[in-house]
C-alpha cells in the first residue's frame, strides 16, 4: 500500500512540556489508524502536527512524499488534501450550512461556484439534512453541526482525513449520527486517523488501534489484539478502567 503520512523522529515541546518523544509512524492509503489514550498523552497534539496545525519541534513530517516540515509557501495547498474535524465544529457562524460547505472550494478555486453548489448539495442529500442547507450554524443540533463540519472537509475532495475527538462535545444520544457518517467514509476505502475516547469505533472500524501515553506510541495492534491480548501493562491498565 502507498505511504500516505510518515512521521520520523517526531516531537513537540510547549516550553520545557515535552509533549511528544520521537514518534515514528508510517499510515498507507486506505488505512484506519485510531489513536487512544489517557487524557494529555499527546494524542491531538499528534494529529494536529500532521498538518502542521502544531509546527514539530524537531523531526519530519512526510506527506504522499514530501518533506512538508517547512512547506510554508505550500501549506494551504497540502492542507486542502487533508481534511481536518475538531471536536468543536468550528463552523462560521455567520454562514449558512451550504455557505460554510462552498466557502473553501470555491475561494480556493478549486471548483467554480456552480460546481461547489453541486457538491454541496449532493453531500447534505446523502447525510438526509438538505431542508437544513439554508439554515444558521446555531441552529442545528450538536450531532448536525458536527457532520456538517464533516461535510465541509469532505467538499475538498481531501485524500486523508484527520478526526480529533470528533463526538467528545456531542450528546450521548447525538454520537451514533457522527459515527455512522465516520463509518460510511471508512467502508468507501477513505484514509482516516481518528483521536478519539469511542471504544466501540476503534474495535468496529479501524485496521490498527495505537495507545499513546507520556508522549510516546506505546503498543500498537489490530483492534482484536489490542483489545483481548494488550501486551503493554499501561495499556492492559488503561483498557480496565474505560472497557
């Protein structure tokens, strides 16, 4: 399989906080990677250098085969290939749904305004929200704005998305919505890495589950290993307190 993501000798510091300790990973195209672990392991602060959100203190970033660790003046042009979920939507509020769909691929002229419109459309058909095109951000349900903000990644045609604890703001009863949406994307064959505390995701839908924990990928498995025969004690005591 094609190496979509590498990261070699990978860390981030916020002062004297070393966040990340030499993080070396290889995720190929078409792979699930769902990262857990104790709340201030690094997990988001990982996935957020990915896409240089969080610039690395030290080590590479390589993305489809470039160094993109200093890709300033390409940076927006990478991002559009990588679409990003926050756990807060961050959706523009002064924007219709359809609005903050088009916004990106139509400024970026990436499709002309027509064609965005199209797209549009045809992703709020097939999430079954598209009386809600023309409605305010503030105006949805958690569950909506979150696979609205799904959506408004999915708009760019991305080849890899990045999910960080995308139900953690949601309801209870407003998570399944998001996953089910997560899991149709991961049947279609897309490349996806998913920080997130949804143990039954992991176990569903991912093709390897790592646990981080001080900064560091302790163990790293197929969801049916990870989770019947952990082999790392952290980990084995990590599983007994959230399963």
């Amino acid at each position: 399989m094609t190496e979509v993501i590498e990261a070699k000798g990978l860390c981030k510091s916020f002062g004297d906080n070393q966040v990340l300790r030499d993080i070396n990973y290889t995720v190929r195209q078409g792979e699930k990677i769902v990262i857990v672990g104790p709340s201030g392991s690094g997990k988001s602060t990982f996935l957020r250098c990915l896409n240089l959100l969080e610039k690395p203190t030290s080590g590479k970033i390589i993305f489809e085969g470039e160094d993109i660790t200093n890709a300033h003046k390409r940076l927006n042009k990478i991002r559009q290939k990588m679409g990003m979920v926050f756990q807060n939507f961050n959706l523009f509020p002064h924007l219709t749904v359809k609005g903050n769909i088009t916004l990106a691929p139509a400024q970026l002229k990436i499709m002309s305004r027509a064609e965005a419109d199209i797209k549009a459309d045809g992703l709020l058909a097939r999430i079954g929200l598209s009386d809600k095109a023309e409605t305010y951000p503030n105006m949805l349900s958690g569950g909506q704005k979150q696979r609205i903000a799904i959506l408004r990644s999915l708009a760019m045609n991305p080849d890899v998305m990045l999910f960080d604890e995308p139900t953690s703001a949601l309801d209870p009863e407003m998570v399944g919505e998001v996953l089910a949406l997560m899991k149709d994307l991961a049947a279609e064959g897309m490349t996806m890495i998913v920080v997130t505390h949804e143990m039954g995701f992991a176990r569903e839908v991912a093709t390897k589950v790592l646990f981080m924990d001080d900064g560091r990928i302790l163990e790293e498995a197929s969801p049916e290993q990870f989770f019947s025969s952990p082999k790392n004690p952290r980990l084995a005591d990590f599983l007994s307190k959230v399963l």
